[in-house]
C-alpha cells in the first residue's frame, strides 16, 4: 500500500534532508488502533526522474508493506507530478494529440 508523504519539499531537497529518515507513520492503516506491530521495513529506491528512497513499513498482522511516497512523487507513475500535469496542460492546449506530441 502506498500513502502519500505530505512534504513541501523538491526531489533535490529531499535528497540533501535525506527527508525519508524523517518520515513517520502514526498508525497502521489496516489496524488504526494499533496493537499489529507495525514496524520500519527500511526503504525502497526509486530511480526516476532521480534515484530516491521511499520510507517503507511492514505491518505483520496484515502481512502487507506499507511505503510513504513523497508528494513530489505521483503515484504508480515513473516521473514527477509537475511532468504529469504539464502533459496534461500541454494535451488540453493543443489541437490535436499529434500536435502535442510535438510541444
Ligand atoms: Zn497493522
């Protein structure tokens, strides 16, 4: 399960903060009330549009991780939120897809 790390922060800042460090966790998202052990699994490295680490947990009642994907990362895709909502700015903007292709 991925949630979102909700920090102001560039990939570039984030990488300097080494921010993944800093992340927490209050509860686990299967068991709010807690009682399941959740516990820091370590984290997992991303490597688009730069190498990153995302903070990972692992809750072992659930038998699921559970990582913190920085706001800066857009979920299930490769690239940058600002990359995304500029293709879509640019798709919105143009004629045609052909003609987007080529902005
Ligand atoms: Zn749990």
């Amino acid at each position: 399960m991925q949630l979102r790390y909700p920090i102001d922060l560039t990939i570039e800042e984030y990488n300097e903060q080494k921010a993944w460090e800093h992340a927490e966790l209050d509860h686990c998202p299967f068991h709010p009330e807690g009682g399941c052990d959740l516990a820091r699994h370590g984290t997992y490295p991303r490597k688009f549009p730069e190498y990153c680490l995302v903070p990972r947990w692992y809750c072992p009642s659930a038998h699921k991780t559970i990582s913190l994907l920085p706001d800066f990362l857009a979920s299930r895709f490769p690239g940058t939120l600002d990359e995304i909502e500029q293709a879509v700015n640019t798709a919105g903007s143009c004629k045609s897809q052909e003609e987007a292709a080529f902005v």
